[in-house]
C-alpha cells in the first residue's frame, strides 16, 4: 500500500508543478485570444484540461493519504 501511495503523491506532485506553468504559456500564445480579445477555443480547450488534471491529482493526493492511514 506504501508503494501506492508514493505513486499517487508524484502523480499529485507533477500535476500541480507542470500544468500551472504550463497554462501561463499557453496564455500568453498568440492562439489564445482573437483580435478582439475574446479567449479563443485553443485557451479553453487546455484550461479545462489543465484544471481536469489538478482536480486528479487532488483525488490522488487524497486517495494517497487514505492508502497510508489504512483507510482503504
């Protein structure tokens, strides 16, 4: 169970170091925004897949915990 959870803590652990650093380039792009502005379907297509991998490694965070106080 150890083992587990060491696994879903540098799951949680990637996911929250890359991704958020990863949006501000993909802000930042020129794709990101028309003429006007407006975010474009680039810029919403990676913040709902960015914010699908913080809310995983949020479970893995928790499931981990659970695993390590025997909860499972």
């Amino acid at each position: 169970m150890i083992a587990l959870a060491v696994v879903l803590f540098l799951n949680a652990a990637f996911n929250v170091l890359v991704w958020p650093r990863f949006y501000k380039r993909v802000a930042t792009d020129p794709r990101a925004r028309d003429a006007d502005g407006k975010a474009t379907t680039f810029l919403k297509v990676h913040a709902v897949l960015i914010a699908i991998a913080l809310v995983l490694a949020l479970i893995s965070m928790i499931v981990g915990i659970a695993g390590l106080a025997g909860a499972l």
